[in-house]
C-alpha cells in the first residue's frame, strides 16, 4: 500500500466527522478493530469497508481499499496519484480534458464501422489505457478534496 494513503480509513472516519469511537459503534466492531484498520495492522473485510463507504459517506474508500487490497484490483483500476496543490488539479483536469478530445476522435474512428478490426486493436486498447489513467487523474482530485495531502 502506497504510503501517502496508509491511513485513508481513518482519513475517511475523520471528513465524516465520527470519532473512533462513533465510528466503531455504526459498524459494529470493536474500537481496537478499527484501530487496527486504521493503523495498517489488519486490513478490514469487505463487508466492513462497504459499510465504511455507507457511513462516511465516500465511494472514494472502496476505490483505495479495493486498489490497494486486491491483486486483480492493483492490475485492472487506475492508481490514485497524490496531489501536492490546486495548481495540481487544474493540470490533472486540463490533461484529462486534452484526453476526452484525443479519445473520442480516434473512437469514433475505430467504431466507425461497428467493429473493432485486428489492424484497430492496438489502438483501441492504447485508448482504453488512456482512459483509466484518466479516471486516476479525476480520482486523485477526489482524494486531494478528501483531504489526502
């Protein structure tokens, strides 16, 4: 796990204003689970975090905690970069502004004709790479609002 998001248990309980305390009570567990969770020493079941994300309010968590939790997960969803300053956000909007237009021309090229073509195919999967860094880019504003500098 990324260090910069050790603690996002914890920053999640904390934007929701609940203290460990409150927190452990709405889920159900001991504070000392919790404590656990949110200190790195044990990593929450997925029943938990999914109440987590109901409690405090962020759909953000269950994207941190399947990323960095689930081997299939670290390969298939985007990583969440780490966002120093607001100068940061406008350029992570302006990059993936930039990759909507690129995108979206050479989609409709590529589907032009309703299929993807084997000449197409390296291609269409560049821009389906293009298109998860981009959701990483807009995640990461997510992550900076939450308070995760």
């Amino acid at each position: 796990m990324k260090e910069i998001y050790k603690n996002y248990y914890k920053q999640c309980r904390e934007n929701a204003n609940l203290a460990q305390e409150q927190a452990a009570e709405l889920l159900q567990i001991s504070i000392r689970s919790l404590s656990d969770y949110e200190n790195g020493k044990t990593i929450p079941p997925d029943e938990v975090v999914e109440m987590m994300i109901t409690i405090y309010h962020t759909k953000l968590l269950g994207w941190l905690h399947l990323r960095n939790t689930s081997g299939l997960a670290m390969k298939c969803i985007p990583e969440v970069e780490k966002i120093k300053s607001e100068a940061d956000i406008f350029l992570h909007i302006v990059f993936s502004e930039d990759g909507i237009s690129e995108i979206k021309t050479k989609i409709k090229e590529i589907l032009e004709d309703g299929k993807i073509t084997p000449d197409e195919q390296s291609d269409f999967e560049k821009i389906q790479q293009q298109a998860r860094n981009m959701i990483g880019r807009l995640f990461s504003i997510a992550a900076y609002e939450l308070n995760f500098k």
